[in-house]
C-alpha cells in the first residue's frame, strides 16, 4: 500500500513533524536543486528509469488522483491550484474512465427503469 511507502520515506528520510521537510540532504539541510537533481539522475539511472523528471511524480500521482473521479475543485486544493484551468491539466480522458463512465450511466438508467417500469417521458427526477 502507498501509505506505508511514503511512511517508511518519512520515518527514514524526512524531517520529523507535521511541518518537517519531506526531503532533506545528508546535512540535514534543504537540498539545491542542482544537487537535488544529480541525486534524482542517479537513482534513476540505478533503477533503469531513463527521461524521468522530478515534477513527473506530480503529474502522475495528479493524473491518478483525477482518475478516480476527484472533482476539479480536490484537484486545485490538492495541487495548491487557484484556479481551474491549472487543475483540468491531470483530467485526461482515457479509455478506461470512459468505460466506467459508461458503466455508471448505465447503472443510473437501470435504477430508473427498475422504479418505474414504465416511464412516461423522461427517467424520474431528470
């Protein structure tokens, strides 16, 4: 599970506290960035992973939050975001959220029909 991934990140590699550092170097200071990011590279080349950039974890993680039906609005409070335009960024439209959509119309409608078996006009409440 992710939660004891990024516990065990803490525990181990951040400052402790509700408003500690999530990275800190090995001084226990703020990492540079340039810094930072030869230690990125590095661990990336170690695992094989080539092209991967830092802010890549962002959007991944923003595109997987979007993917389970986050709003817009959870979207722009997770990310910090004041406005909407930011947040539609990580609401990609893909194959299967289209089929679930799909799946969740379909549900509303049998619902529907299921309380009026013979619908005049529109489904109820619609």
């Amino acid at each position: 599970m992710i939660v004891t991934d990024l516990a065990t990140h803490l525990a181990v590699f951040a400052e402790p506290g509700p408003d500690g550092r999530v990275f800190i170097g090995a001084k226990k200071a703020t990492p540079r960035r340039n810094h930072f990011n030869k230690l990125w590279r590095k661990a990336c080349d170690q695992v094989g992973i080539k092209g991967l950039h830092f802010h890549d974890l962002r959007h991944t993680g923003n595109t997987l939050a979007a993917a389970t039906g986050a709003s817009t609005r959870e979207l722009m409070t997770r990310m910090g975001h004041s406005t909407a335009r930011a947040a539609l960024i990580y609401q990609h439209a893909t194959a299967e959220r289209e089929r679930l959509i799909g799946q969740a119309v379909s549900a509303v409608v049998e619902q529907a029909r299921k309380q009026d078996p013979k619908p005049n006009g529109h489904a109820t409440g619609t």
